[in-house]
C-alpha cells in the first residue's frame, strides 16, 4: 500500500514537473505562476516568460525595457524579489521592480 501511495506521489511530482517547462500561452495564466514555479522551469522557457511579464508590464507603465544596464538592473530587481519572496507572482515582482525604476527608463512612443 505504502509502495503504491509513493509511486503514485512520484507520478504526480513528475507531472507537475513536466507541467512546469511549458510557458503558459495567455496573461491570465502567466500572472498566476510564482518565482517558485518559474525557477521549476527550464531556463529558456522561464526567460520566455520573463520577458512576457515584463513587455506587459512596460506597455501598462509607458514605458520600454532597454537592453542596456537599465534592463540588467531591472533583471537583478526581480531576481532580488524572488530570492527574498518566492511564493510572490512573478508578475508583481516584475511591476514593482519596473515601478521602482520608472523613472530611469525611456518612454514608449
């Protein structure tokens, strides 16, 4: 019995991991996933989705990620935030990180 339960908690952690390397295809599924479960996921797939969160952020601040420092620093925000909250959405650490630096990033035209 005990073996059974275990096999069958394996198959499930495998699921929710192979569940886990597919980015999600719309918003509404993106601004649910946590830090926790973009570091489950493979890196281009997480780097995919970072990028969306952020794109969506930028557009609702009027603003353009750069691909100099500024959009490294932004990165690091982000990566700070989720080391210290894992359990946050991604995409509220990524707004609060593009909130914090707004000032330092080019406007959308």
């Amino acid at each position: 019995m005990i073996r059974k339960v275990l096999v069958v908690a394996a198959l499930l952690a495998v699921s929710t991991a192979a569940q886990a390397q597919v980015p999600p295809t719309n918003f509404d599924q993106a601004a649910y996933i946590t830090c926790r479960d973009a570091h489950a996921m493979q890196p281009e797939p997480r780097k995919i989705l970072a990028i969306y969160l952020a794109e969506h952020a930028a557009r609702h601040h009027g603003v353009v990620i750069p691909d100099d420092e500024r959009g490294g620093q932004l990165a690091l925000l982000v990566r700070g935030g989720c080391t210290l909250a894992p359990d946050a959405y991604l995409f509220t650490v990524i707004d609060r990180a593009m909130t914090a630096e707004l000032a330092k990033l080019p406007k959308r035209q």
